[in-house]
C-alpha cells in the first residue's frame, strides 16, 4: 500500500527525466497549484461519498453488500502485515531489477548465453567482468505488471460498476426491462451444501459493468492517468464504504499503528517511494503538474497514496455512523473529522511543496482526524459515549435473524415443551 505524498520533483519525474536523457522543465505555479488542488479534491470525494453510503450500507439487508468490520485485532495485525508485504515488493523489484537500464543491456547477452539445461545462467560483463545471475525471461519486470495489470483490471472494473451503479439507476427510463439474476456456487450436495459465491444482480448492473470494461480496457492498453484515477476512486470509494471499524478505539489502533508505519518506511527507508514508482497498479491517485502546457498527454506527476485516503476515511465513515446513533440531527464529529482531514492533507501538502521530499501523509491526517474530534467530544462532555459506541457485525447480525427464521425460535418452544412434560 503506497501511503506517502509523492513530490514529482523527487519522485517519478527525476526518473523519467534520468531514463531519457532529459532534464524536465520547472513546473509552472499554476500547475503545481492545479496539480494539488486536484489530488485534495480527489481524496474528498470518496470519503465524503463513502461515508454516506457506509450508513446505507450498514443497514442493507443484502448479504452480498454487507460490510467487512475490522476488529481491534485485526488493527493490531493490520501494520504488520503491511509492512511485509511493502518489503516483500520492495525486495522482488529491488533484486530482480535493481538497474533497469543496465540489467536490460546485460540481459540480451544472457538471453545469448543462457542455458537450455539450468533456470539461470552466469555470464561475465566485458566491461565489469563481474558476475550476474538472472532469473528465467518469465520474471522480466514488463510480464509481472503486465499480470498486475490484469489483475488490476478486473478488480477495477467490479469495484467501479459498483461505484456507479447508484447513480446510473436515475438514467435508465421507467419501462426499461431490468431482469434479476444471480450468481451461485455452492460445495457439497444435500445437507451438506454450502454456498461459496450468492451474488444477486440485474440487467442495469450489467450495464453498469459494459461501461467500466470500457474504462479497464483503456487502462489496460494505455495506462493513462485519468483511467488510473477512475480506478482509484472506485476503490477508495469502495473501501470507505465497506471496510468498517466496530468501535473507536479499534480506529486508533489502526491510525496509530499505520502512523509509525508511514513514518517509518517513508522517512527510514526508501522502500515506499520505490515500490510506488515500480509498482505499475492503481493504488494511487496522479495529477499532473504539467497539464496547462501539454494537456492529457502530460506526465510530470504528483501522487497520493490510496490508503492515506481508505484509512482515515473508514475513521470518518465510523464517526458519522456515530453521530447519527446520538439521534440529535447534527453531524458534529463526521464534519469535525472532514475539516481535519483537509486541514492534514494540506498541511502534508505544504511541507511536502517546501522541502520537496516525498511526506508520511498520515503523519500529519492521523493526529488532525483523530485529535479534533477527541477534542469536540471533551468540550460537549462526550467523550465516553463516542468510546462506548459499539458496532456489531453485520455478517453476525444477519446469521442470527436468519437463524430465528428457520428454527432458531422453535428450537426454544421445544425446550418449553420438555419442561413441560
């Protein structure tokens, strides 16, 4: 998960500079102002629309759509596991391709030399005459995010049909003939059958998901920015909406965990930088700084992070959920933590402008999405009901209703009958 600001002038600018020979021009102010502007809108966007939809969400009756709830243990872990997998990347790109340039020069007299017994071959560079190893052709860097990508794409498409889905249902005319279907995989036969997938779905949704296939192909094929971006607000979006804490205090836990997180591989190491720049998948949302000079086709980005968007957002979906759990019709804390998050995002902003160095965004969401409505609920005497505040699982929820439907309320009238006889 990338979840650093990105400055193009440290970031993948340098790169594609230092790759073509080129020195790429300063950014204009008004760029770089339109450039910022636009990530901080598009950080918003998800978190304000998922959260309400998170409310809607949480009291759907539809399994499919139930929410993911995370609890304090899995906050716990949630760092952890991240940062394995943010050095396992970082490993895998850094060892398999730790010049691209020179490893490409090399390669081809691999590919000349290598064995056809071995997986790998030794070859002597006649400049060096040092030793290289290479792996099999199958792991060259172009086929692992050509999978990514395909990976990328489906998930892409899933999770951007679902994102518009609600608003392409206010398009489609009265008579349109919406058929219901659905998707179902079960295991075993008999008593023993279980269901694995029970998707319920209808025409509009399918129309919803030819419209995304559109938008996948064209990220498939040219991997443009603005396709990237559709890709990572869906998914924000979707994490914001689906992904829910089942109390206050698992959301510290996991803020404060993923706050040392950022700030460690970011400001530690280079480890976030790198993998975000190798990393070719729409895990972050990109605006380019050059966009007033050379349109759509420009290429001098700066980049945010999706998790410095799904992470705080998922905290502000729970606080909104509270405040209408309260039954007093404000939104305190939900608009209290909105104010913060972009009083974070454009302090990360600044600081990252000033000292022009890639920034842990959530070194400065975490305290701002946290503190402020800690400090709401101290001055209106609220500070125990906002940490009291418990959310069940939805999964569990339905499992009991749907238990007391087929025989979790006979079960118990069997029992008054035994103690009658």
């Amino acid at each position: 998960m990338d979840s650093a600001l990105s400055d193009p002038h440290n970031g993948s600018a340098e790169a594609g500079g230092a790759a073509n020979g080129t020195t790429r021009p300063p950014s204009t102010p008004e760029g770089i102002a339109l450039a910022y502007g636009s990530l901080l809108l598009m950080a918003l966007l998800p978190i304000f629309f998922g959260a309400l939809r998170s409310v809607r969400c949480a009291r759907g009756k539809n399994a499919s759509d139930m929410p993911e709830t995370i609890t304090s243990r899995d906050a716990a872990r949630f760092p952890i596991i991240a940062s394995c997998t943010l050095l396992g990347l970082y490993l895998f790109f850094k060892v398999y391709f730790p010049n691209k340039s020179y490893t490409g020069s090399v390669l081809k007299t691999w590919k000349a030399q290598k064995s056809k017994k071995g997986k790998t071959a030794v070859i002597q560079n006649p400049t060096t005459r040092d030793n290289h190893r290479f792996p099999l052709e199958i792991f060259s860097q172009e086929y692992i995010n050509l999978l990514l990508s395909m990976y990328f794409f489906v998930l892409g498409i899933l999770a951007l049909s679902h994102t518009i889905s609600p608003f392409m249902n206010k398009f489609f005319p009265a008579n349109f003939p919406n058929r219901q279907y659905q998707l179902l995989f079960t295991q075993g036969s008999g008593e023993n059958k279980e269901e694995i997938i029970n998707y319920e779905f209808d025409a509009k949704d399918l129309v919803c998901l030819g419209l995304s296939s559109i938008v996948g192909v064209w990220y498939l094929l040219r991997k443009h920015w603005i396709a990237n971006n559709l890709f990572g607000l869906a998914f924000s979006l979707n994490g914001v909406e689906l992904l829910h804490l089942n109390n206050v205090s698992t959301g510290c836990i996991l803020l404060g965990g993923l706050f040392i997180y950022d700030v460690f591989w970011v400001f530690g190491t280079n480890v976030m930088v790198t993998v975000a720049k190798s990393f070719e998948a729409p895990i972050k949302l990109v605006f380019p700084q050059d966009l007033l000079e050379k349109g759509l086709e420009a290429d001098n980005f700066a980049m945010l992070g999706l998790g410095d968007i799904v992470i705080p957002g998922i905290f502000i979906a729970l606080l909104l959920r509270f405040d209408i759990s309260l039954k007093k019709n404000t939104h305190t804390y939900f608009y209290t933590s909105f104010a913060a998050y972009i009083f974070g995002l454009g302090l990360t902003i600044f600081i990252m402008h000033i000292f022009k160095h890639a920034q842990p965004a959530l070194l400065y969401l975490v305290p701002a999405c946290i503190g402020f409505p800690v400090l709401v609920a101290l001055a209106k005497g609220e500070v125990t009901e906002m940490f009291s505040y418990e959310e069940s699982n939805p999964k569990d929820a339905a499992a009991v209703t749907e238990g007391s439907k087929e025989g979790t309320e006979p079960s118990a009238s069997k029992g008054l009958e035994k103690k009658e006889k």
